[in-house]
C-alpha cells in the first residue's frame, strides 16, 4: 500500500500534468488561431498558396527555380567555373558593359541571363561579333562551349556559329554538371551566381535603395565579404521580381529554359 505521503504526491503530480496539458492545448489553439490568422487572406492556385501581396493587380507569373531560370544561369556558372569568382564577376561585367551598346530594346537591359541576349536585334549581330571577336571567345565560346555544342537554340549560340564540335558525350557531362553544381539555388555557388546580375540593374540606374536600408547596403557594398545572405537574398529578389515583370509583358521570357528541358529529353535517353 502506498502511503498518504505517497498518494498525495501522486494526486499533485496528475493535477500538475493536467494543467501542463490545458496550457499547452491553449497555446496549440492560440497558434492555429495565428496560423489562420496568417492564411486566412492568401489565394489558393492549385497547390499554391498566393500571399496578399502578390494578388495586388493581374495575376503575376509564378517562376520556380529549377524549371524557369536555372538554364538562365548556364553562363555566369561556366565563367565561375572556368575562372573563378573574381575573374568571372570582371570579365562578366566588362563584357556586358560592351555588349550593352548593341541592345536596342527600349525597356530591358542585357543581364547576365543567357536569354537576355535575344534583345540583340538580327540586324545587330554581325556588327556585335566582329567588334567583339576576341572577347567573345574569352567569355562566350571557350567557357560556354558544351551548351553551344549540344543546344543549336541557345539565345548566345549566333555568337559561335562556327566553334568545332565538341564531344557530345564529354559536353554532356560537363552540363550535367553545371546543373548539379547550381541545382541548389541558395547554396554557395549558385548564390553567387545569383547575385551577379544586380551590378547590371545598378550599371543602368534600374535599382534604388532606401537609406534606411542600411544593413542591406553594407552587405551589397561588402559582397562577397561580410552578410553574404543578406546581399544574396536581395539580389535574388530583386532580379526574380524583374523576370516576373518581364513574363508578364513577354510570353517568351523563359523560351530558353524550356527549349533547354525539352532538348534535354532526346538529348540523354531517360534509363529506369
């Protein structure tokens, strides 16, 4: 027999267990009570959950890592992987800058992104190619070789009509490894790529920044030193709003990528 002390103890520690567990279910109801809160105002699109915001105006065009611009950044990965990241930002840039003269399109601005280079007009390109031979093969056809070869559609492939051939089994390879090199799109490599296209939003005063914002102007002025997150979270922002915009306006904003998957079914054989 348990003695009085004993039952006692154990009536305290039930009722203690019991109000632990009213506590508790007030604070789970409080938290669904929040997460309703929280929910209660986004739009359900099929599987997607639309924040307000983002209901403001026409519908805006959802673009998703993997499927819409990992193709775009085919380019700025070879030129990180074939000169490293501070050769890569330079080299990038100064190509652009020269490149930025031949764009005649009234709105958008040459990026970075491989499909950025379809503003080129026909008309302009034989010019492009000739002014700038020798820095097309330093920036575009060594680095960008493999993509050239295996896809005839690129937006850059008029740059390098006529490049050799490369082996179509080491250049698919080499793409299967730029993929799995940027497949993870926050993730050290693929963050910087990421981030390099804002430098063109600044060289074309497309982007302000509130002075108020000044931890987010620390870690842009310190990339890619100090709040790496911070500038690349900004970037990634900003460039992913200006996509958005530009689908909205151009149902072949993202005519690169797919073209990209879509080649990518008879390039490789899928083997189960």
């Amino acid at each position: 027999m348990p003695s009085a002390a004993t039952s006692t103890g154990g009536v305290e520690n039930r009722r203690g267990i019991r109000a632990f567990g009213v506590l508790l279910n007030e604070m789970s109801t409080k938290k669904m009570n929040l997460r309703r809160s929280a929910l209660e105002h986004h739009k359900q699109i099929g599987k997607e959950l639309i924040p307000p915001f983002q209901q403001i105006g026409p519908p805006m065009e959802q673009v998703f890592w993997l499927r819409d611009l990992l193709p775009e950044f085919l380019w700025i990965d070879a030129l990180v992987h074939e000169h490293g990241q501070p050769a890569a930002n330079r080299i990038l840039n100064d190509f652009l800058t020269d490149a930025d003269r031949f764009n005649s399109h009234p709105k958008e601005i040459l990026d970075g992104t491989i499909g950025a280079f379809r503003f080129i007009a026909e008309g302009e390109r034989r010019a492009f190619v000739k002014e700038l031979a020798v820095k097309i093969d330093g920036a575009v056809a060594r680095p960008l070789r493999h993509i050239l070869s295996l896809y005839p559609d690129c937006p850059m492939k008029w740059m390098a009509h006529d490049q050799s051939v490369e082996d179509r089994d080491s250049s698919i390879a080499a793409v299967r490894d730029a993929v799995g090199r940027l497949f993870a799109g926050k993730e050290p490599h693929a963050g910087f790529c990421r981030a390099l296209p804002l430098n063109r939003f600044f060289a074309h005063n497309k982007l302000c920044i509130s002075s108020d914002l000044t931890d987010t102007i620390e870690a842009i002025k310190n990339y890619p030193h100090g709040d790496k997150y911070r500038a690349e979270t900004f970037a990634r922002t900003t460039h992913s709003m200006a996509l958005v915009r530009r689908a909205k306006e151009d149902p072949d904003t993202f005519a690169w990528a797919r073209s990209f998957w879509n080649s990518n079914r008879t390039i490789v054989r899928c083997v189960l």
